[in-house]
C-alpha cells in the first residue's frame, strides 16, 4: 500500500525547441546498427556532412540546452539538416530541420 506522502517524480519542464528543430530520437549513442528511419532512410546509413554551424537543442527529458553541431545529409536528391550530439556519455540525441 502507498503511503499517502510519498515523493512523486520530479516533472521537468518540457522546453521549445529553436524554431523549425524536432527531436527525432534519443539513445545510445554510435550504435549504427539502430535503425533509425527519417526522411525514408536509416539516417546512420547515409553520409553525414559537417556545416560548421552548431544548434541549441533542449534534452526532452528534462529540458537542459545543449550545443550540437550541424549536418547534412543527402536523401533522393534532396538536401536536409540534422543535428546530433551528446546529452551525457554514450547518450545522444537526433534533431531534424522541418521546413
């Protein structure tokens, strides 16, 4: 039986990503095997070309910003951005650009 004071779970708040990012996906990170679809591919099947540019993206879990850098990938001829990077070791997270 619970008891009537028992502690809840911290709820974060859940922050805005930068205008036109979406989080896709978060996880081990490096693990090409994953079969993560987007834009009708494995994205970690497909060369990843740096912009140079970097993004501030917020963890989905607990709403912390974090810096990723930029790339490109080439999907059917068209040209899309993704950002990914490191929440903690080992713990990454994908980004796409809508729009």
């Amino acid at each position: 039986m619970a008891k009537k004071n028992q502690k809840q779970p911290k709820a974060y708040k859940q922050r805005k990503q930068p205008s036109g990012w979406v989080h896709v996906v978060s996880g081990i990170s490096g693990c090409k095997e994953d079969n993560v679809m987007l834009f009708g591919v494995n994205i970690f099947a497909v060369p990843w070309k740096s912009t140079g540019q970097r993004v501030t993206v917020y963890d989905p879990l607990r709403g912390h910003p974090y810096d990723f850098p930029v790339y490109t990938v080439e999907v059917n001829g068209r040209i899309h951005q993704i950002a990914y990077g490191e929440y903690a070791m080992n713990i990454g997270g994908l980004y796409c650009k809508q729009g």
